[in-house]
C-alpha cells in the first residue's frame, strides 16, 4: 500500500514573501494604467513596479516625482500601498476579519506572530486590534494638525489631502511627499527646514512609527501598570540615544556648510540637524539637500540607515535591539564578561546567536548589491552605497541616484527593498528548507579568534 501523498502547506514566512510579492504586483498594474499619471499616458511597467515597490516596501525611494507624474488616483493608489504595507497585509486582512465578525483561525494567528515578530502567539490578536487603533489614532490626529498648517499655505481642500497623505506616508515610515521638485532633485520638506510645526509632527510621526506597536502598547498602558518590558527598555534607550548622537554629529558636521545649515537660523539649524537624525531611521523625509551634505555627514546618515528603527514597527534596517545586542556582546567580551546584561536581564544565547546571524545577512546584502551597481551605475561608490542601504533600510533617503538607475538598477534596487521591508530572516526561512531537529551533537572544538 503507498503511503499517503504529503499535503503540501506554505509555511508562515513563505505565506508573507508572498503576499507582500502579490500586493506589489497589484499595485504595479494600477500604476501602470493611463489613469494613474497626470499626463494620462501609461507608465513603463518597470518604473510602476518599483514604485509599487517602495510603497508597499515603505521605503520612497522614486524614479519620478510623486506629486507631480502621479494623478490623484495614482498618488491614491501609493498612499493606500503604504498603508497596506507599513501595517502588513495580514493585519489588513485582520481588520476585515473584525469588521465581518470572523474568527481568526491558527494558521492566520501564526501567519500574524511572523508578521509582527512575536515569540508566541499568546495576545496575538489582542496586539493586532491594539496595531489598528493606535495606527488610525496618529494618524488622524497627525493629519488634522497638518491640515490646518497646510492649509494656510495651499488653500483648504489641498492642504487636507496633503494632510492625509503625509500623515500616512511619514507615521508608515514611507518619506514619499507631493512637495514636487526643484531644480531637477526631489526637495521632500527643504522648504519647512525651519517650520517647527511641520517639523515636529513629522518627528513624532517618524519616532512613533519606527518604536513598534509593542512599545507603543507598553508606552500607554505604564500608567496603569507602572511597568515596561526590557523590550521596551532597550528600544527607547537605543532610539533615544541614536537621535541625540545623530544630531550632534550632523550639527557639527554640517554646522558651516553653505549647501545645508549655513543659510538657517541658529534655531533652524538644530531643528534640521535634529530632523536629519531622526529621518534615517527609515523615514525618507529630508529638510536639507542631502546630496549636499559633506561626505562624513553621508557615511554617518548610512549607518544610522543600516541600523535603522525598531521590531514590530513600520520600519526597516538590522534594529535598534539587534544593535544593542551587538554592542552589549561588544562590551561583555572586553570586560571578560560570560552573559549581555541589559537592565539586570540576562540575553539568552539563542537572541544573540540571531543577532549576529541576521546583522551579517544584511551586512553581505548590501555589500553584493552595492559591488554590482558599481558595474552598471556610473556614479561614485559613495552614492551608490547609500542608496543601496537606503534601499536595504526601507529608508527612502537619497543623493539623487534614483532617477538614474539603469533597468537593472531599478531591479536590484527593487529586490533590495523587498528584502529589507520582509527581514533577512524571513526571506532566508522563506527559501530555505524546513527546520528538522537535530538528533546529536558534535563534540566541542576550539579555534583561535582574533
């Protein structure tokens, strides 16, 4: 008798590569409809793909001007890739669910554990309702501030779609903008460099976005418990410490820089310098030329990108926990420590083991896609490093390469945001095959390091 034939069942993370891959092709098709331009004239399928790719990557990286190639109902058609994207297709689909009164089966639960990087499923759903609330919440509170500011600029009707638009592009950590362009670049928000209003919402927007919902949840139920978790710890630590670093260094970098902070206010400076530390943590938003930026400010802002925001959250890069991790393994082997204590928490070998294994992913990534593009893209490495990385952190931020790129640019970079926005990790368990436990142990050796 043959045995039976074994069902074939798509694993959660293969179940998210694609999805995320179905979303963008969608949205690739309504791009590349007459409808979607100004002109009315189709766009070229691969310049529709790789838009719909950084929207529904959350990234912003863009090959032509979003608020003035796009019609309304293409800028729609981004926005809601955005939306989608920044909060995962499934939490979408968990939103439906909820409205229809369906229940959410097991196989959904750790689709939606996956999805939101959870270790258990424990309080699974009750974390998506919690995603969906505060999600809506921020924006709505972000886009009727920006509204009303906005409107005083571009009139009443304009200023609420702008108000709309970028408080889901900035909350979702996207950075695409319909500002138009200057002169050939991008400009994002060079013209509120020193609009406190504008400025600061737009922070808020980003560093919310970029903590995670875990964070978020623990931030507004403290007053009740009087408690957060080391999760919570390490991310508020790690984020607040990358800003204040990254605002000094950029301050001082780019203190006498004529192209960037010369011409601003001493308050002006602060506030951009401040603004460009907190925008590569996967934002894409910008309030100087960043091309004109001096190249140690270049190399600092890709680092920070690399880094990038915080797990669970709207936003890319190798994580502010995962860097910790490093840098807390960093400092116990110079003190002849055994264990990474965080905040009187012993680190578990697993959590460091993933740590160095998902940095050194990202690490080669970035290296074999900026090795290739150096082959093909007639610019300077440093430019093209920093798109790449930018790419990898679903950041957004660039030195003007994006209009540029050759066809296989465009693909490489494509590919590179999709990986960033799904995780190494995720993409690797995707691919590769399925886990088996081991049965035995290979006896202890010892080689010499360093």
């Amino acid at each position: 008798m043959k045995p039976a034939a074994k069902k074939f069942e798509l694993k959660p993370p293969q179940i998210l590569v694609l999805g995320f891959a179905a979303i963008i092709l969608i949205g690739s098709i309504l791009l590349s409809l007459p409808v979607a331009t100004a002109s009315g004239q189709s766009t070229p399928f691969l310049n529709a793909l790789f838009t719909a790719t950084s929207a529904t990557c959350v990234t912003g990286l863009v090959v032509v001007d979003t608020g003035t190639y796009w019609s309304v109902f293409g800028q729609i058609v981004i926005i809601l890739l955005i939306q989608v994207g920044g909060l995962g297709f499934m939490t979408m689909a968990t939103l439906f669910a909820f409205v229809l009164k369906k229940r959410i089966s097991l196989k959904e639960r750790l689709i939606l554990q996956e999805a939101m990087n959870q270790g258990s499923m424990e309080g699974i759903v009750r974390l998506i309702r919690k995603v969906i609330r505060y999600s809506l919440t921020i924006e709505a509170i972000a886009a009727v501030i920006f509204s009303i500011r906005w409107s005083f600029d571009l009139g009443v009707s304009k200023g609420i779609y702008y108000g709309i638009f970028h408080a889901i592009s900035f909350f979702n950590n996207a950075g695409f903008d319909l500002f138009g362009s200057v002169t050939g670049k991008f400009s994002s928000l060079t013209a509120y460099a020193d609009d406190w209003v504008i400025n600061l919402v737009s922070m808020m927007l980003i560093i919310l976005g970029g903590l995670g919902f875990i964070v978020i949840s623990d931030l507004i139920e403290y007053k009740r418990i009087k408690k957060l978790s080391l999760h919570s710890k390490v991310v508020l630590s790690a984020t607040g410490l990358l800003i204040v670093i990254g605002t000094v260094v950029i301050f001082l970098f780019e203190l006498t820089n004529a192209k960037t902070l010369g011409p601003l206010t001493w308050s002006g400076k602060f506030l951009a310098s401040l603004f460009q530390s907190v925008s590569p943590r996967t934002a894409g938003a910008n309030t100087v030329d960043i091309a004109g930026m001096r190249q140690a400010s270049q190399f600092f802002t890709i680092i920070l990108m690399f880094i990038g925001a915080s797990p669970g959250s709207t936003g890319g890069g190798i994580k502010t926990t995962t860097f910790t991790t490093l840098v807390g393994a960093i400092v116990a082997m110079i003190r002849g420590k055994e264990d990474i204590v965080l905040f009187h928490y012993r680190l578990g070998k697993d959590r460091i083991l993933k740590a160095i294994t998902l940095t050194m992913i990202a690490l080669f990534l970035v290296i074999f896609v900026t090795m290739l593009l150096t082959t093909t893209e007639d610019h300077s490495f440093l430019m093209i490093l920093f798109e790449v990385t930018s790419a990898f952190g679903t950041v957004g931020l660039t030195m003007g390469l994006t209009p540029d790129l050759t066809e296989f640019g465009k693909v490489m970079i494509s590919l590179t945001m999709f990986a960033g926005r799904l995780g190494p990790l995720t993409l690797a368990y995707a691919l590769g095959p399925k886990a088996e436990k081991e049965l035995y142990r290979y006896p202890e050796g010892k080689i010499t390091i360093g």
